[in-house]
C-alpha cells in the first residue's frame, strides 16, 4: 500500500506539469499564429496551384546544378547539420588514415582487363551452351577471390563505421583492413568471427583458431578487445587476449603477453561486441620492459591492418566466469523472476479448478482440456 501511495504522489506532479506545459503551448501556438517569417518560406516562388506551367529540367545535369545552388545558397533557417555542428563542433570533422598505404589500381588497366573479358566470354561456345541450357553455374570461389582483392577491405570499413568500432577504439580516425583475418572458435563454419556475427560466450569459451596470410620475416600483434564491457568507467577496456612478435602467421609462436580470457557480458546488459585487431610491427617490441605501459607506446611502430569482431550476449557459462576465473560475485542488470510457487498437492483436490493437476504434471507440454 505504501508503494501505491508513493506512485500515487509521485505522478502528480507531473499531471500538473503536463497541463501546464499544455497550456504554455496554446498560448504559444496562438501568438506564433500572428508572427510572420523572417525571411521566404522554401519553394515559395513556384505557383503550386498550376504545376504544368512550371518549366521542367528536362535533363538529369540541369536538375543537379540547380540542386548545388539551392543547397549551398544562404537561408535564414537551421538545418539540422548546423544544430548537430553547435552541439558537437568536431562533427564531420576528417578522420585520418592509420592504417597501411592504399595503392589505387589503374582505371584504365582495369577497364582494358574488364573489355578483354567480355571479349572472352563472347567468344566461349561452352558459356554460350550452358547459358543457353541454363546449366551455367557461378564459381563463386573466383567471385569470393575477386571480392577479396578488390572491395573487401571497403565493406569491412564500412561495417566497423556502422557498427561503431573505429568510433570506440581509434577516435578520430580509421582503417582499411588490408589483411584478411579467419578466426574459428570450432571446425563448424556457425563458430566463425566474420563482422558482427552474433556467437554465444559458451561458443567463445576457449581460444580461438587464427589464421592469416603474411611474410615469413614479418611481425605482428593479435588483441581482442571489448569496448562495453567494463563495469565501472564507459572510456575504458578489458583485454581478453593480447599476442606479440608473432612471426609470420603464426600466432601460437608469439608472444602471449595476456592469456585468454572468455567473454563475460553481464546479465541485463545486452550485447557486447569483441573486436580482434591486427597490427603489423616495424620492429621486434620488447612488452616487458615495462609491467603497465602507458597508452600509445608503441604506437609509432605498430600499424592496424587487420579487423573481424562479433557480438556476445549473457548465457549461463558467464556466471561460471565470474565465479571461477574472476573469482567475483556476478552482476545482474536485470529482475530475475523467480519460479511460479505451487503449494504442495492434495490427495483429494475438493474444491479446487478442473486444471488443478496440470500445475503438478512432469512434462511441460500441458494437456489443457484432454482427459
């Protein structure tokens, strides 16, 4: 009862606040209604009663140089870019390229190889045949060779911008993902790391199988990151994993700086995205000169060139997690409720609804109204 009474007087207010704000908006409405424009309202010189008078632009380019006078022409109104650029005056700012250089292939080489192709296939009988048939099958392992030498690296961008990754991790800035990361929790193709996919922490439980193609005298540095999982600063991460001075492509002989740990999203919490960056090193990095090293150390002589992340959500195995390895009471962000309580049953149920047996039953299937 007391609760009600708290809710009770808690609203009230904010009934009394709503009518106001009620009533302060009519009168605004109504004194607005009188107040004239500061300047001409948009497409205010067009006579909308006779649109076939109205000249037409009777060409695509005609219609877009228009379109850029009238967006870059002064208006006396706020877009919502300038209330976004008040707000936040680095909005739309020009990140800068962290990654490794992009060598933009020719056009024109690559125009010549598309013309031969077409040529190519004009000339096949055996392409004329099956499509004839409508036998002819795609090869889609040239099509994912191709993919990967042209517009991979793009797409991936791309879904880390959307996903939010470059914004967390490297404010400011960016990366094109130049190297192809092939990360496999098992031998099933549903426990792989592609690019937001969704893996339960149960699936993400042991270290994972990484592979990449490098040279043989290169080093790198493989880090798995998470930038919402920490619990008690929203600007900080936890490090899952963390291998230096890998040679080549071989991570199991690098160095493991910091040993695996699963993921552990806190009940309540939602999803939380895993981030695996690869960088490539200049040189040999000793990590163990110092025991905590401050921020961007070795940032001079490390470049990003790799990117794969997926998304984890709560499951049983996290409270193992946080019992065992992080020895911790686990946190919960959400009401748990608790089992339905059924009184113990009677012998004789005198009295009681025809259901009454159903809420005793073994099975969870219920047999409602089937005797």
């Amino acid at each position: 009862m007391a609760l009600r009474t708290f809710r009770f007087f808690a609203l009230r207010p904010g009934l009394d606040l709503w009518a106001g704000n009620a009533r302060t908006f009519v009168a605004t409405a109504f004194l607005r209604k009188w107040l004239p424009p500061l300047g001409p309202m948009p497409n205010e010189e067009f006579d909308v009663s006779d649109l076939e008078s109205l000249e037409k632009y009777r060409s695509y380019n005609r219609y877009f140089k228009q379109a850029e006078e009238a967006k870059n022409k002064a208006v006396w109104w706020k877009t919502y870019r300038s209330h976004v650029k008040k707000a936040d005056p680095e909005h739309g700012a020009e990140l800068v390229d962290i990654g490794l250089p992009y060598c933009q292939p020719s056009r024109t080489k690559k125009a010549k190889e598309r013309r031969q192709l077409l040529k190519d296939n004009k000339r096949s009988a055996e392409l004329e045949r099956t499509s004839r048939l409508r036998t002819f099958k795609i090869p889609l392992d040239r099509v994912q060779d191709e993919w990967e030498k042209t517009s991979r690296h793009f797409h991936v961008k791309r879904l880390a911008d959307h996903y939010g990754v470059f914004r967390d991790l490297f404010p400011k800035a960016y990366f094109l993902p130049h190297v192809t990361l092939c990360i496999g929790y098992s031998q099933d193709k549903g426990s792989q790391v592609h690019f937001g996919n969704r893996l339960t922490p149960t699936e993400a439980a042991s270290a994972p199988q990484i592979s990449f193609d490098a040279e043989e005298d290169s080093l790198w540095t493989l880090l798995l990151t998470s930038p919402d999982e920490h619990l008690l600063d929203d600007e900080a991460e936890y490090v899952h994993w963390l291998v230096g001075n890998i040679p080549g492509g071989a991570v199991q002989d690098g160095e493991e700086l910091c040993h695996y740990l699963p993921p552990f999203p806190a009940r309540g919490t939602g999803f939380h995205r895993y981030v695996y960056v690869l960088f490539k090193q200049d040189r040999p990095i000793n990590f163990l000169e110092d025991v905590r090293p401050a921020p961007w150390k070795h940032q001079e002589d490390m470049t990003p060139a790799g990117l794969a992340f997926f998304q984890s959500q709560w499951d049983p195995s996290v409270t193992n997690t946080f019992h065992d390895t992080l020895n911790m009471k686990e946190p919960v962000f959400e009401f748990i409720r608790p089992p339905v309580y059924h009184p113990p049953q009677v012998k004789f149920p005198h009295g009681k609804p025809l259901r009454y047996l159903d809420r005793y039953r073994d099975g969870k299937e219920h047999t409602y109204g089937i005797y």
